[in-house]
C-alpha cells in the first residue's frame, strides 16, 4: 500500500486563521488574508511586534483549537481505504504543540491511529511515497512526490504539483493506483 | 552525510531501570534486570498489576529524569560529526512523555538539534541508512541497517547485528564510510 504524509499546519488546520486573529485581535488591527499572498504574517507586520507574533505560537492554547480546513476529515477519511495516511508535522520548533497537536489530532481524526503521527523537524526524514505540504522547502527536502497545498504565502511558487483545497486531493488520489 | 536514527528508550535512556525502580518500590518487590532476560517486565510481573505498570508510563514524571545509558553523550556527540544523526522515539503510545522526551533530549544532548527529533509511531515511516534499536518489531519495518542494542528483553533474538553497548556502536561506526 502507497503511504501518503500529510502536513497538519495549512493543510489539516487552519492555523493562519488563528494567527491572524490573535494579532488583530492584540493590536487592533484588520491585517488580511488578501494581504498575506506571497508573504508570511512576519514580512507584513512591524519588526517590533516579531516577538509577540512568535509567543502566539508558543501559547500553550495555541494549537488546541484551530479550524478544519474544508474537506479535510472527509478525504482524508476516505483515503485512508486506498492508502497508509501518516501525519508529519513539524512541531519541534514549537514544543508548547506537541500536547495540543497529539489531542486535536485525536480529536478530529479518530480514524488515524497515533502509531500514524510524526512530529518532527526536518523532513528529509520521511520515507513515503507523497508530502502534501505547504512549504516548498519541506517538500524539496523529501524524496517522494511532493503536493504544494495551496497558502498565501506559497501562492506565487512555481515548479510543484498544486492542489488548491481538499477536493484537488481526492482529485489527484483518485487517479493514482494505490 | 549518511543518516543514523536512534532509539531512545533503552538506548539512551535507561528507561528500564526506572520501570523496575518504580514497581519495585510501590509493591516492595525486589524483581531485577537478571531476571529479565528474554523477557519484558510485563511477562513476569501478576496480571492484577498489569495496569499499574503502565500507570507508571503514562505518569507525567516518568520520563523526565531518566538516567543516561553508559557513553550514549561521548559517542553520539562524535558520530554527529560524521553523520547525520537524528533521534527516532516511539512516543505516540505515551502522549505524556512527549514535553519529558524533548527536555530531555535538550538536557543531555544540546549538540543534537530539535530539527532532528522524530516522535512517532511505526519505524516503517524513517528515511535513513542506519536505526539503533532495542526492539526487533522496529528493525523489522525499517528499511535500511538496523543494529539491535541489547537489552534484557532481546538478549534471545538472532539474525540481527547486535551491538552490546555505545562502545561496540562507535566500534562499528568507525568502519563505516560516512
């Protein structure tokens, strides 16, 4: 069976949402997504305020409530029939996550089993067949078939295969032999 | 770079010790590591204990302070200077050990970065040339070299390359081709 790893931040969950929301919500501001295309949060936002947009993260609420992506749980759900889905988050930057991320994972997809996630830094380490991912750098390191899923700050890469939401992945899968 | 995954539990941790220390106390028995051998605690342990000795896992301290396995610091710190030396725990089956896991890690191995720890699951999910590990299931799934650490429980596996200690890991290292 082909094995598939799924990133979690930008792809399962809708992390920039939250983000955004923290740093409005703290500055009084009404920073956009529109805003964000080609760039992330930290390139439109002040150098004085870099700190505080890394302690959001490291917030021990921070990963315990994000949003679904749409269609997330119900093709992941249905992928995991044909193939070996695995989880591959990086969340050794942000340690407070592991906690969070371990029980949003349990929460939202009960049918991925924990011996299925990996929470890791670097991940040239993954052997599988495909990443869908949303940072070129993560899928340039992998040796598969890399899927840049479709954010803001990734909108003006060139080079990947694209998939721009959920149902591109189960468009994409349906056309692969498992 | 040639890539080296390592196990934690057993390897660089004497996580056995502590699993034996604790049951010891709470039920002042005097089981010890000679009595062992071939054998997990589980096997040799009354079945109405049985939920306690994975209490004690699951025990938000158990991992934090475990003692370090005799040359596991001196030898992986040089290895790190000839390979790509990553970290590979099992750590889904014990969500509470994965904030104790990484204190650890960054107390007694600060030349080994964050980036290269993988918590996970299933082995079968590492892209690497080598895995040190005391469990024969482990080295099973994994697809490149294995090397079976002993332990108590594995000292009747055969067909593996078995290294006794980090004195027979940096042994055969030295004769590999970095």
């Amino acid at each position: 069976m082909q094995r598939i790893c799924v990133d979690m931040d930008e792809v399962m969950a809708d992390t920039l949402a939250e983000h955004l929301r923290r740093y409005n919500e703290t500055f009084d501001e009404s920073v956009s997504v529109d805003e964000l295309t080609g760039k992330a949060l930290w390139e439109v936002t002040p150098a004085d305020r870099q700190a505080q947009l890394r302690a959001f993260l490291d917030a021990e609420d921070f990963f315990e409530d994000l949003a679904l992506m749409p269609g997330a749980q119900e093709v992941l759900k249905h992928l995991t029939q044909r193939f070996d889905v695995y989880i591959a988050t990086q969340a050794m930057t942000v340690p407070n996550s592991l906690g969070p991320k371990y029980r949003w994972l349990q929460r939202h997809f009960p049918f991925i089993p924990p011996t299925n996630y990996v929470f890791c830094g670097n991940k040239c380490i993954l052997r599988a067949d495909y990443l869908i991912d949303d940072l070129p750098r993560n899928l340039q390191r992998f040796e598969g078939k890399g899927l840049l899923y479709s954010a803001p700050h990734n909108l003006a890469a060139t080079g990947y295969t694209r998939v721009n939401n959920w149902q591109d992945v189960a468009d994409f899968f349906a056309k692969v032999k498992a």
